[in-house]
C-alpha cells in the first residue's frame, strides 16, 4: 500500500497549515480502536474524534477504512442511528481525499450530507474565511470531481440521444491503435469511468443547481455560465443570463465560449440559439429607447444569426439599422443616423465572410424602400449594392489595381533565366507554365496584363494543356473585373450556335477555349463580393457551353471548373444534374473536373447525411445524388474521376463537423486508397478551424499507419485546415513528421507550416523549414520554398515580424534572410544541377510570396472570426496540383487583399490630408513594401582621356600667337606637326615642370561636366566635399520615426493592424472606434456640412495606360471678340485656298509637259507607265 503511505502534496500543505488547537493527539489508535465498541455513544464520540485529526493523521486512519465504510453503508443496522453513518461516511470520504482518490471522496461525502459536506462554502466568502485551508482545499476538490462526473454523464447522455458516439472521443480504430497511453493508466480512466457512473445523479444535479444559484448571487455570472455549459444545460444559460440583467459583455463570452469551447455542433447550436434569443430581446428593448445599446447589440446579434444560417433574421436586424432615423418622407435632408451607418458596416462584415449564398438570401430579404423616404430607400440600395451588386469586389479590385507594387524587372529576369536554359525545342513546358501562372499570381487582381502583352510571342510557346493554363491565367490576372470580363476574353471564347443551329464541336483541340471559360469563371469566382447579377448571367452562359461540349473534353473541362467556380454554394438541383452529365460520359479528364464542380454547388451543404441545412424539396434530390456518386467511383476505371468525386465529396461536408462522421468513416474504410485520400480533405474540410481534437488524433494516426503514400500526405496537410486558428500548434505537431523517412510526409508537412503561417513571418517556422531546403528529393524541396514563400509573404526586407506584433520582439530576426531566400529563389532557376521539379518550386514561390502585388496574403479566417468558404475551397482544390498543373488557379480564391479604406456615408472615400489618417505606432520600415529590383546597367568601356602636360599647352600657344602675327598660310598643318614634335620632346625630356605649372590640364571636351577638382586649385573644393560628406553623415544618423500617419486606402497588414488606432480628433470617425483599423471601415462625418474632398471608386478600364477619359459633356458659348477673329480667318483662308488653286494650275501644267516624250531633251528617258 505504497500510495497509502506515501505523501501527497494536499497532505504536506495540509500537515504543514493545520494546527492542533482542539485536540493534542499525536495517534489516532485509540480513536481507532473504540469503533469495535457496541456502545453508539463511544462509536460517535470516536468518529467526532477521528474527524478532528484525520486532516494529520489521515495514514492511520486510512487502515479503518473497511469499517468506516462499512459503517457508512450499513446504517440499517439494529440500534446505529442515521447520523452515525454519516459520520462515518464524512471520515471515510476526507481519507479518500487525502489518498487522491476524488471520485470515491464525492461518494462518500454525497452520503454524509450537507452538514460535513457544504459546496455552497467556496463562493460563500465568510464560510471560507472561518474554515481551515484543509476543509476549504477538501470542498474544491470534490466540487470539481462533481462538476466532472456531471459533465461526463451529461456527454455520455447525448452520445446516446444523438445515436452515435462521444464527439470527444476516438473511434475505436483510432482508440486502439492511435493511442500512446499505458495499459495501466488506459485501466485507471475505465476504473474512473465506472466510479463516475455509480454516484447518484439526482444529488449531482441538485449540487450542481445549487453551485450555479449561489454563483448568480454572488456576481459570478461568468463561472455559472461556464458550468452550465460544461453540464449541457442549455435551459440553465438563459437563466444566467436573466439573472446578470441580460449583460452585454457576458453574452459576449457566451458566443466566445459556444464557439471556441464547445465541440459540439449541436449543443452549439442550441446555445448560440439561446443567446440569440437573448440577444434579440436586448435589441428590440433598446431600439427605441437607447439606441447606443441596440448598436452595440446588433454586431453580435447579426453575428450569431450568420453562425446559425438564419439569414430571414439577420436581414431583419438590418433592415432595423438602416431604417433607423427614416421614418418619415421628408426628401430634403440627407441626414444619416449612426444606425444606418452601422447598418452598412455590418454589410461589409457579412461580405467578409465568404458566405455568397448565406450573402444572397439576406439580400433577397431586405426590402427595396421604406416609407416613400429618399433617404432611407438610398441607405436600402447601399445595402444591396454592397451585399449583391458588386461593390466589395470593385474596392479590391480598385485598390489592387491602383496601389499594385508588383516587380516587373522579377519577371523579365525569370524569363531570361528560362530562354538562357533552354533553346528552340529544347524548351520545358512545365518550367514555362510555372512562368506563366507566376506571372498571374503576381498581378493577381491587379488587371496589368502589360507583361504578357509585351512578350506574346513568348506565352505562344505554350501548347496543349499549357495553352489552356496560360489562357486560365488571366482569369486570376483579371479577378472580380466581371464589368470587362467578356470583353477581355472575347477573342479566346468558342462561339455559342444560334438558335436552332446544330453545330458540331470538334473532339480535339479548345485548349484556348477551355481555358477561357476557366479564367471566366475564376473572374467571377475568386471574389465574393462580385455582382450576383452578372455572376449569374456568367453562369447561364458557361452551362450552354457545358451542354454542347460533351465531344470535346477540354472544353467541358472549362465549362465544368467555371460552372462550379459561379454557382459555388447555390445548391442547385439543375445544375448538379448537368454536371452529372458530364461524369456519365466517362471521360478521365471532364469527369475529374465535374466531380469537383459538384462539390462546389454543393459546399457546405452536407447533402447525403442524415443531418444538413437542406430544404426538404431537394434534400432527398441530393441525397440520391451523392449516392450515385460514390456508387460510381467504385465502378468506374478513371482514377481521375474517382479523384474528382472523392474530392467534391470533402467540399460537400464543408463544416459539417459530427455530421458528416458517417460519410467520412465511410471513405476511409474504403479498399481504394483515392477514396481515403478524399477521406483525410473531407475530415479536414468538415473540421475546419474547430481544433478537434478528434480530427487531429485520426489525421496524425493516419499520416503514420496508412499504405498509401497520398492518402499520408492529404493527412498532414489537413492539419493546417483543422488548426489554422491556432497555427503555432501546427509546427509543433508536424516537428517529428519532418523527420520521416517517407518524403510526401515531408513534402505534406512543408507545405501545412506554410499554409497554417502564411503571412506571419515566424522566425521558428522559417527556422524548421530552412534545412528542407536541401532535402536530397526534389519535390521535398519544392515543398520547401512554397511553404517558406507562404510564410515570409507581405513582410519587410528590414521590418519586424509580423509575429512581433503580438507580443514578440521588436526587431525582425529574419531582417537579412528575407532578402537571402529571394536571392536563392532567383539563383535556383539558373542553377544547372537543379531539378525540374526544384525549379518549378522556385519560380511558383516568387509568385506567391509577391502575390496581387504585393498585397495579397493567404488566409481562411475572416474578420469576424468565420472561415472563409471560398479560401478553404481555394487551398484544398490548389493543393491537387500534385496531380493536375490546372489547379494551380485555384490558389487565387484564397488569396486575401490587406487593405484598409475609410468610406462616408455615400460609399466614397476622404482622399489623403483630408480629414481621415490612420496612426501607425511602428517604424515605417517595420511594414514598407520591399524594394524593387534595379536593372543592372552593363558597364561600357570608358574613352581615356588625353593628357596634355603644360609645356605642350604653352608651345601650343606660343605657336598660335606666332601664326597670328605670320599669316594664316597652312596654319592646320603646322600646328599638328609643332604639336606632335613638342610632344615627342617632352617625352623624350621627361623633365619635371616648375612647381607653378605642374597641374595638367585634362581634355574633356566630349564630357561635359565631368572635370576633377584636385585639392591644389585651392581650399574650396576640398571644403566643399567635408561639408557635403558632414551632410550625409547626418542624414545617415537621422533615426526613424517611431510612429507615422497612414492615409487613406492604404495596405496595412493583420500583424500591422495591432500597431494602428484610430485618430479620434479628426473631421472624419469610424462608427466602430474600438475596432481594429482593417478591412472597410465607415465613416461617420464630424462636420457634415462642410465640403468634402472625397474620390469614388471606380473599376479600372481596359484602356492602355496613359490614354486620358474622354471628357464630360459640357455647352459652350462663344464670345463676340472669338466670333469677329474666327470671320477674319474665315476670309484669310479663302483668299489663301484662291490662291493655291492657281498654283495647282500652272503645275498641272508643267506636270503634263514634263510627261511628255516629244517635250523632252533626254531621248533616254521613257514616259511614265500607267
């Protein structure tokens, strides 16, 4: 009985506090011994004694616990009152206690009752006061093992209600099989287990209703909704929340916790469904009475609606904020009230989200106008314009286009480094088609499509599926510029057939085709704030090319990927068929992609489950739908298609958590190992951003034990998907699987560090990633500078990490291995010794890492906190690149633009110096733009300038004043030969002049410009030079700012973010002042009656640069002083044409007689020939 005799740390503490004020006992054996007595009276006595001192003497009386025990459970026994076992149940449980055994401490004590056993006494300040640090240490303990086996019974009671098992927990694959723990300490949690489920539940909850009362009325509000959360009592957290009077602030942690704590999607629900109910009553209370209540009520009210699908609501709350103030039809005033203001901002929020669908059902919601008021029907179609009409996607693309620093000197030193390596036939069309998509991901957005303009000839060299990517590639180039979409691509779409013609597609070639309804698609996609007018015409016009070209594959490819890209999230019935059309004809390539574009109609949905967010008349359309189509993956030969599927499935459980558990199990018990593969993306997918913890054992599970390489490496990297809201735990989960000896597992872990820390600059990834850099595989490698070009993407050649900004250093440790890594990435493409697939790395990185000109960074977390559908779509679909080089467009979806632009109440932003700044509280250099590359200007042979010794300029003049005298004669001549012969002297002389003549005089006739002072003309020059070097000196030592104003739009990174405030004391203030400075922000104007200096924006033009805009209609009226000049030169012209005609006249005729051959002199020449 080594754990009875040992010492515990509550026994040392114990020992160490207590004092033996009420008793002197320094043994407990007589105590002992009187309860083998019959007498009751000596038995109780003996336990009130035992009671006393079993604090310090708990080892001795640790050797009665049969009989205590024994005494506590049989109080039926002739003449022992009730009280006596209780006593012995209240010994029995504080020896328990002090062995460390809870459980069976909780047992006992929930027998002795309340009067040895108060829970009540920790929140109750005076109990805790006049108890001992024992007692107090005792009721905290066995209060917690109680809110345990509470919560345990609570789960377990769910799984059962749910008919599955605990989300909590591993299947029994994983439990067997994952697990690390010890035989023994697998024994102990079973043991606990079945303890846990032999306490009484009625006196469980009964303490547990009394722990949160007494909490409520005490303050702690928070601890009491912790608890009932804990215990799944959802009831339980409105009650709280009625009892703190309905506090905002504790709310607020009720979304956090709902969100961040709970794990199940259900449970969650219930309780964000609570506090919405909560929230709702808050707002409306306020609406009219208080309104800075209701605006500081609504963000969260719109919060929770979104995170629970309820789009009616949200567009209610909405519809309030932007009709607040606009009750009458006055058409006068333009006054705005903070409301409506809000009620805009909070539109935005919803853009960020990603959600097109979720965005599109508030919109159809929302009324159009509100009691025949201009103002109020203007706020209206704000709201519309930004949710549906387009507005978000042509502020990016604005500023993107706008405030682009992409380096164009990167790109004509890539295709240099290419044409140097490779000539004529020789050329390597996957090092070409990296160039290419390089070249889209840096004027990602930006619509500068000028390089490849420049170099046509150069992107024709593509051929076949190279044609189709580099065609695509302007799809990413061009982002969300759905205004000149058709326009641009025009010239590479196929021709639609009239109305009744019967035009037959060809079963070869479409590259160019395909490829341009792809890049239509991603214009349309990428963005999801794009117009849903033209998104959905776009639609219609790629499903009439999907429907005719089942005889070309490539085609069908395009339209496929360019259908699911537009009708991403709608759930469309109509087009899932189509699209399913595409599967039946058994083509490997068209198959693939309609595998996928059902998957993103779909996404999100859970169609197939037993639980989704379908409505009931095509739930069961659908659910037939995805049962076809994983009948179909077993059936067909195509492993495209079966990929294709597999990877369209995953998209369909987006978010889908426990619910698609089912469909997940499924495929990864499936023989086919493309099928698991799917199964790890659709784990990931349905998992995303929760930080599951079941999720995590199974994906590490199978990224060590399964037979397929792929199915490994899809494992690691849906990591990065489940953990993204936590990455620094992705490194550390992915330390030793850089280890191993499988490279996909190392490629796959490369890649998840760099996705889960895209954009933060962490010196610790950087540092885990360098030595993969020169991992003896190639594709390892290439996995390497992907992820690393992830990482260091929007960071500073000499700023601070963006890591810094959350409690790090100041100062970057990366400052010179930023500009060492562009420098290897430029090196690595001109090496002769590096792969193929090494150089493709190297040339994709220095896209991503200067991605939409260097504004872009990739990320799936929103704002708010949302996962962004379109990012998370984007990253897995990108990732399929190792199977397929078309994907690599997919990335485009998940790129992020980082800028911060200040809008007024008309949606047009304060220009710079006009009333809105952002302060920076960082050194500019912290989070400049890197700088651009200088061309390196080929050094020309310098002429050698002549040298003339001062004896030859006076004999030069000497001669010259001789020659005046003389006579001119042949002065040139001889002023050569005296010259050459004076030169030959002094040559031959090599004497040293006077010391008043030594300075030669240099001939820089042909430089102007460029004479050397020297130091002997005088002290001037010299003096000159120190005060000019003092000034750079000083220049030099100037320090940096530490603070600086941003204006406005401006970059300014999330790591940036926590570095910025907002002026307060300007014209112009958001209507959020406690927020971050990031993202759109609206304005409200401090002085609105004053004039604004604001910009509209406006989506740029396919124009060539420089072309001016043709200028705005205006009427002119001519003044009497222009009308008399314009007759007088009226008049002058015409006397002026008199005369040229009679000029004509007479060279007619000339013209006729020089043509004449009888009229000429010259017999040789000939009449002209007609």
């Amino acid at each position: 009985m080594s754990s009875r005799s040992g010492t515990t740390p509550s026994s040392t503490t114990t020992a160490a506090t207590t004092t033996t004020t009420t008793t002197t006992t320094m043994t407990a054996s007589g105590w002992i011994a009187l309860l083998q007595e019959d007498d009751v009276a000596l038995r109780r006595l003996a336990l009130e004694k035992l009671l006393e001192c079993v604090d310090v003497l708990w080892s001795e009386v640790a050797e009665a616990l049969p009989d205590l025990e024994a005494m506590a459970e049989d109080d039926v026994v002739a003449g022992q009152p009730l009280d006596l076992a209780r006593l012995a149940a209240a010994v029995a449980s504080r020896v328990f206690f002090h062995l460390q055994e809870p459980t069976q401490a909780l047992r006992l004590a929930l027998a002795a009752g309340p009067q040895y056993f108060n829970p009540i006494s920790i929140t109750d300040d005076a109990a805790s006061a006049q108890s001992s640090p024992a007692s107090a240490a005792y009721v905290q303990r066995l209060v917690a093992a109680a809110l345990d086996a509470y919560v345990a019974a609570a789960a377990a009671a769910a799984a059962e209600e749910d008919g599955g098992s605990d989300p909590n927990a591993m299947d029994e694959t994983t439990t067997t099989t994952a697990t690390t723990m010890a035989a023994a300490e697998k024994a102990q949690q079973q043991q606990q287990q079945q303890q846990q489920q032999q306490l009484p539940q009625d006196q469980l909850q009964a303490m547990v209703d009394r722990l949160l009362e007494t909490s409520c009325q005490a303050g702690n509000h928070a601890h009491a909704l912790g608890m009932a959360l804990e215990a799944r009592q959802v009831h339980k957290v409105k009650y709280i929340v009625e009892q703190s009077g309905y506090d905002l602030k504790l709310l607020q942690h009720a979304i956090y916790l709902a969100t961040n704590v709970v794990s199940s999607k259900s449970f969650r629900n219930e309780t964000l469904q609570v506090i919405a109910e909560c929230l709702h009553y808050v707002f409306a209370q306020n609406e009219d009475e208080d309104e800075h209540v209701a605006m500081a009520t609504a963000p969260h009210l719109i919060l929770v609606h979104q995170l629970l699908h309820q789009h009616k609501e949200a567009a209610q709350v909405l519809t309030s904020l932007l009709t607040a103030g606009g009750g009458g039809n006055d058409d006068d005033t333009d006054d705005v009230s903070p409301a409506s203001l809000l009620g805009l901002q909070l539109c935005f929020d919803l853009m960020d989200s990603g959600d097109q669908a979720f965005v599109t059902l508030v919109a159809n919601e929302m009324p159009r106008e509100f009691n025949k008021s201009s103002t109020t029907t203007k706020r209206l179609e704000q709201a519309q314009r930004i949710l549906v009409g387009g507005f978000s996607a042509e502020l990016a693309l604005s500023f993107l286009h706008k405030q682009s620093h992409a380096d164009r000197l990167i790109l004509e030193n890539l295709k240099r480094a290419l044409e140097e390596r490779s000539s004529g036939s020789s050329r390597n069309s996957v090092l070409h088609t990296a160039a290419v998509l390089t070249h889209a991901y840096l004027y990602a957005g930006t619509t500068n499509d000028s390089f490849l303009r420049d170099y046509l000839d150069w992107m024709k060299k593509a051929s076949n599926w190279a044609k189709f990517s580099a065609t695509a590639s302007l799809g990413v180039i061009h982002a969300a510029h759905i205004s000149e979409a058709m326009h641009l691509l025009q010239p590479y779409l196929p021709k639609l057939p009239e109305v009744g013609e019967d035009v037959a597609i060809s079963p070869t070639g479409g590259y160019a085709e395909g490829g341009s309804l792809y890049a239509l698609g991603l214009i349309h996609g990428a963005n999801a704030g794009s117009s849903a007018e033209k998104r959905a015409e776009t639609t219609q016009y790629l499903r009439s090319h999907l429907r005719i070209s089942h005889t070309n594959e490539v085609i069908s490819h395009g339209a496929a990927l360019g259908v699911g890209l537009t009708a991403m999230g709608s759930a469309d019935v109509t087009i899932v068929q189509e699209l399913k059309q595409v599967l039946d004809t058994d083509s490997a390539v068209a198959g693939e992609a309609a595998g996928m574009a059902i998957g993103m109609v779909l996404v999100g949905t859970g169609a197939g489950n037993t639980t989704n967010a379908l409505p009931a008349a095509v739930k069961e359309e659908l659910a037939e739908v995805v049962v076809e189509l994983k009948n179909y993956a077993r059936v067909t030969q195509h492993e495209k298609i079966i990929r294709g599927i597999a990877m369209g499935l995953a998209l369909i459980n987006f978010g889908q958590e426990e619910n698609a558990d089912t469909m997940i199990e499924e495929m990864r018990s499936d023989r086919d190992p493309v099928m698991r593969y799917g199964a790890q993306y659709a784990l990931a997918l349905a998992y995303c951003g929760t930080g599951s913890n079941k999720a995590i054992r199974i994906l590490l599970h199978t990224a060590v034990s399964d037979v397929s390489d792929d199915v490994r490496m899809a494992a690691v990297l849906g990591l990065a998907f489940v953990l993204f809201k936590t990455p620094q735990r992705v490194p550390d989960l992915v330390k030793l699987l850089l280890e191993s000896f499988n490279p996909n597992v190392r490629y796959a872990s490369c890649m998840a560090v760099g996705i889960a820390m895209a954009g933060t600059g962490d010196a610790e990834s950087i540092a885990m990633l360098e030595p993969m850099l020169d991992d003896m595989t190639d594709y390892v490698r290439q996995g390497a500078l992907m992820g690393t070009s992830m990482i260091y993407m929007q960071q500073s050649d000499g700023g601070a990490s963006a890591m810094a900004a959350n409690g790090g250093t100041t100062t970057n440790p990366q400052r010179g291995k930023l500009r060492a890594f562009r420098e290897k990435l430029a090196t690595i493409v001109t090496e002769k010794h590096q792969s193929m697939l090494t150089k493709m790395g190297a040339i994709l990185s220095t896209g991503i890492i200067d991605a939409g000109g260097r504004n872009f960074t990739i990320s799936l977390n929103s704002r708010n906190g949302f996962t962004k559908m379109s990012s998370a779509v984007g990253i897995a679909l990108w990732l399929q690149h190792w199977h397929w080089y078309p994907m690599m467009h997919m990335l485009s979806l998940a790129f992020t633009p980082t800028f911060t632009i200040g809008l007024n109440k008309d949606l047009k932003y304060p220009k710079a110096n006009s009333g809105f700044e952002i302060i920076c509280n960082a050194k500019p250099s912290m989070f400049a733009y890197p700088k651009k590359l200088e061309e390196k200007k080929e050094e020309k042979k310098k002429r050698v300038e002549t040298v003339t010794l001062s004896t030859t300029s006076k004999e030069k003049a000497r001669l010259a004043r001789k020659r005046a005298k003389g006579g001119r004669g042949s002065a040139l001549e001889s002023t050569l030969k005296d010259a050459a012969a004076a030169a030959a002297d002094d040559k031959k002389e090599g004497g040293a002049p006077a010391a008043d003549e030594d300075a030669m005089d240099v001939d820089t006739a042909n430089k102007e410009g460029t004479k050397d002072e020297k130091p002997s003309e005088g002290g001037e020059v010299a003096a000159a030079a120190t005060v000019t070097g003092t000034e750079k000196k000083k220049k030099r030592r100037e320090p940096e700012p530490l603070s600086f104003r941003i204006g406005n739009p401006a970059r300014i990174t999330k790591a940036q973010s926590e570095y910025c405030e907002f002026d307060l004391s300007q014209r112009y203030r958001p209507i959020r002042p406690n927020e971050r400075p990031f993202g759109v922000i609206v304005l409200t104007d401090s002085t609105p009656n004053e004039e604004e200096d604001v910009g509209a924006v406006v989506a740029p033009s396919l124009e060539p640069e420089g072309e001016l805009a043709p200028p705005e209609p205006f009427e002119w009226t001519p003044t009497a002083a222009l009308i008399a000049n314009a007759e007088n030169n009226t008049t002058t012209a015409k006397k002026s044409d008199e005369k040229d005609g009679e000029d004509e006249d007479h060279k007619d005729e000339n013209n006729d007689k020089s043509t004449d051959p009888s009229s000429t002199d010259d017999g040789d020449v000939k009449p002209m020939q007609e």
